[in-house]
C-alpha cells in the first residue's frame, strides 16, 4: 500500500465502508502527524443532531492507526497492530466538521525497532484530539495499540 491521502481513501472505502460512508477523509499525512476529517451529516449523526460517538471514534482510532500502518511498512517486517484499549472524552457537541489529529508519529517509529529487536509485544499509546472548525476541542481519545512482530 502506498500511503498518500488517495490511497488511504480508496482503502477505507474497500476495506473500512462504515468509515468511508460516514464522511471520514484523510486530508494531511506526514511522518509525525495525521489528520482525518468528517462533516457532521444526517447518515452520522445521533438523535441529538450532533455527530453520533461511534463515527467521531473512528475518525480518531484511524488517525492514529495510519501512522502505525506505515512505520510497520517502512520496517520492512510483518507485525500485527490491534487495539487493546482505548479511553475518550467528549467536551463540546461535535457539529459542522470536526478534524482528528494525531501527532504522535515520533514514537511509533522508536516502539516498531523495539518489538523487532526483542521479538516482544510492546504497547504504544497514541493520542487523537477532535476539533471543531472554530477550533475548539469536542473529544479526545486515547488508543492502547499492541504491536507484536511475526516470527
């Protein structure tokens, strides 16, 4: 997989629809950081016509699982990534578009080395922050990713 924002689009829309149809997008990609966002829509939205948890979840475990996803193809080996736990914090109701960014990438880099120097499962905890176009927070979430290399 090559990862620019088409790519990673066209990969939600085959292998992850549910995000795709509720409006997620990549819209920035670099090394240390990822942004997604999603427009607050009727097919997304919770009967308090803001955007329902589930979707605003999404948009945050992908912001941070893309970065995961390419160090593991820059490394060169197999490693398996699943999230194992994950806490968020909602604090204004999510209308209009709201931007999921991860700026975490630093470390995930540094936690992929290890897993392959040791052959140990290693924990990284990424954070993603969700924020309104008045830029303004409406949730933070936090993912508990488990990252094992194959033997």
């Amino acid at each position: 997989m090559t990862f620019n924002i088409a790519s990673i689009n066209r990969f939600l829309l085959f292998q992850l629809p549910a995000a795709f149809f509720t409006g997620i997008r990549l819209t920035e990609l670099t090394e240390q950081k990822a942004v997604f966002t999603v427009k607050h829509r009727w097919i997304n939205q919770n009967p308090f016509r803001s955007m329902y948890f589930a979707v605003q979840a999404m948009a945050a475990e992908i912001s941070t699982g893309v970065l995961v996803m390419r160090s593991i193809q820059n490394s060169g080996q197999k490693i398996s990534m699943l999230v194992t736990h994950q806490t968020a914090d909602f604090t204004k109701k999510a209308t209009g578009k709201i931007r999921f960014i991860c700026e975490d990438g630093a470390t995930i880099d540094q936690v992929i080395l290890k897993a392959i120097q040791t052959g140990e499962g290693q924990e990284l905890v990424l954070r993603s922050m969700g924020y309104d176009e008045q830029n303004v927070v409406v949730s933070k979430f936090e993912f508990h990713w488990s990252i094992k290399a194959k033997s």
